[in-house]
C-alpha cells in the first residue's frame, strides 16, 4: 500500500507591550535611575510549514512488514521586534514623545529551512524492529544556506518475550539500541558582520559592529549513541527502565574573544566539541488499578556529565557574579558549567574551581 501525506500549517503571533515606570518612584528619581521610563514595544511572528511524504508499506507471507517512508519538509519565519524606551521624562508625562532621551530599537529576522528524510522501518513479527534512516537539512542561518548537511540514524529492538516464556510474573523484557544524529543551526546573524548607525558633525552614518560574523559557520552536530532494557512484570503493571548514553556535539557555536588588534572584540566560530555521558532510571508502579481508581506513580532518576573535549580558543569566562564569588569558565577537559574565582590555593591562573 502506498500513501500520499500533505501536512501544512502557519502561525501567527502578536504581542504589545506596555510598562510606566513614574520619575516619583525611589529608584528613579535623585539620580537612583533616568528620571522616569515609558516603555511601549510590539512583537509580531508568522511562521509557515509544509510536508509531503510518501509512506510504502508491505508485509511478506512470513510476517515481516516493511514500511518504507521518504518526503521533504519546509519551514519559513518572519519575526518583527520593536521596542521604544523613552527615559528623562517631562513632569508626569508617559507618551513617548515628552521625554529627554528616546531610543528606539528594531529586530527583524526572515529564516527558511528546508530538508529531507528518508526512513525504513522493518518488523519480524514483534519480536525484532529495525529502523534506518537519514535526514538532509539546509537553512539560510547557515554561511552555506544551500548546503545539505545529512544526519543518519538508526536503531534496534529485541521484545525477548515475543521469543521466548520468561516464566514467572515477566512480562516484558525489551533489549534496545539506537544511533543518530542531528543538528542545530546557528543564531540569526552569526554569518554577518554587523553595522551600527552613527551621528558625526549632524551626519548619520554607519560603522562596523565589534562583532566579527563568519561566512563559513556552520551547524552543531549532535551525534548520539544510547542502549537499554525494559523490563515488565505483572501483565506490565510495574515497569523498570534502564538507559545508557554517549552524545557528542561537535563543531560547537561560541561567540569568542578576539584579539583587539583586529578591530574586533569577539567573533563567531564552530570552535569546541562537547562530551555528554551518563544514564538514566525509571521505575513506573501501577500498585492499584480497578473500575473505581487507577493508582499510576512514576519514579526516576538520571545523571549526566559534561566536558569541553575541543577549545580551538584560549580558555574564557562568561561571567556570572564576578571573581569573588564565582564566574562561569569554558576550558578544555573541563565541565562547561564549571564555576572558578579566587582562592588563596589557586591554580597557576589565579582560580580555583
């Protein structure tokens, strides 16, 4: 059997703001704050989205089904931010235009993405479940926007109950695998180097931003391997889970220092890889089930640890409460939610984690 699948759909969203914040409040008047703020801002997005795939399935005399689908995808945003803040405000005025100081700023993002997929999906009478796949993706967030980026897949289950009576109250006993990958574009703008707008003797104009884009930037890849088990007892009544994982993301989007010999202060770069492992466990009970109550608590617990595996840049700190207190500090071989600041017993760099 062969199907035809169209799905689309557009959203639209809107949002006005408003916030007054009168000279007469304490931490705005005698010289606490601007003397006054009005604030007005608008917020408009509409997003549109189209898929069409094909869905093939058969099954053979000897009970293997196969279900073969491939199809593409595309998806179109339109944002509009506007936000006025107008300070120094006249009396107790709030328009916007009676005030001392008027800064206006305006975000405007237009992004497509478009993408294909392709998946066979393999069923031996429950009792094994293959799936492969792959997926090609592209987007204008991209330096390359016409560039596929592919991101395979793959998994595999073995329901050792449809194979064999595990006797006792086991009802399930399910042995899992998979692999895939994945990918996340980068922020709007990373690939340009912005100019700012600027009053010289009366005549506007612009300069460069201090920001340096990357016309080669290109996606994270997240690659990710994780194995398992299911296990059920009493008709599935109590369950207990159990997953293992690796996930690397490679060719990480930071924004990094820059020396300021080159005009800039910082740049966007695929400049680290990130290393994740760890496990997670879950133990569902369904202790009272009857016409009258259905009795469901779930129970789980997970652990994960991280490190940097790859800094193409010198180590740097993201700031957070400051050097006394702690600050955030991305280094290689180190977890990237670290916090460093000084300690009698410092490192060679003055830290201490």
């Amino acid at each position: 059997m062969l199907n035809l699948i169209v799905r689309g759909g557009a959203d639209q969203y809107s949002l006005r703001t408003r916030s007054i914040f009168p000279r007469e409040l304490q931490f705005q008047k005698d010289g606490n704050g601007t003397n006054g703020v009005s604030i007005a801002g608008t917020a408009s997005s509409f997003g549109t989205n189209i898929a069409a795939f094909l869905v093939h399935t058969f099954t053979t005399n000897s009970n293997i089904s196969f279900r073969t689908q491939a199809g593409v995808t595309q998806e179109n945003l339109d944002q509009d931010f506007v936000n006025t803040v107008a300070s120094q405000l006249i009396g107790s005025q709030t328009n916007l235009n009676q005030a001392g100081s008027v800064q206006v700023i305006q975000e405007r993002l237009k992004q497509v993405d478009k993408g294909f997929f392709a998946q066979e999906e393999v069923n031996f009478k429950d009792i094994a479940i293959l799936t492969l796949g792959i997926r090609g993706d592209k987007s204008s967030r991209n330096g390359d926007a016409n560039k596929l980026y592919y991101y395979p897949k793959a998994s595999l289950a073995l329901n050792i109950h449809e194979m064999t009576d595990l006797g006792g109250e086991i009802s399930q006993l399910k042995l899992r695998g998979a692999f895939g990958q994945s990918g996340n574009f980068g922020p709007f703008g990373a690939t340009y180097t912005p100019l700012n707008p600027i009053i010289i003797d009366g005549s506007t104009g612009s300069i460069i931003g201090i920001t340096l884009g990357n016309t080669t930037i290109g996606p994270e890849r997240q690659t990710e391997i994780e194995m398992g088990f299911d296990l059920g007892f009493v008709q599935n009544r109590y369950n207990f889970e159990f997953t293992y994982y690796l996930k690397n993301i490679d060719d990480l989007i930071l924004q990094v220092n820059t020396p300021s010999s080159s005009g800039f202060t910082t740049a966007w770069r695929n400049a680290a890889d990130l290393e994740n492992k760890g496990f997670e466990i879950a133990l569902d009970l369904n202790p009272v089930r009857n016409r009258d109550i259905n009795w469901d608590s779930r129970i789980s617990f997970w652990k994960n640890t991280a490190k940097i595996s790859r800094l193409d840049v010198p180590a740097y700190n993201l700031g957070a409460f400051g050097a006394t207190l702690g600050t955030y500090r991305i280094e290689e071989g180190k977890s990237p939610t670290q916090i460093v600041g000084i300690d009698p017993d410092a490192d060679a760099n003055g830290l201490h984690v």
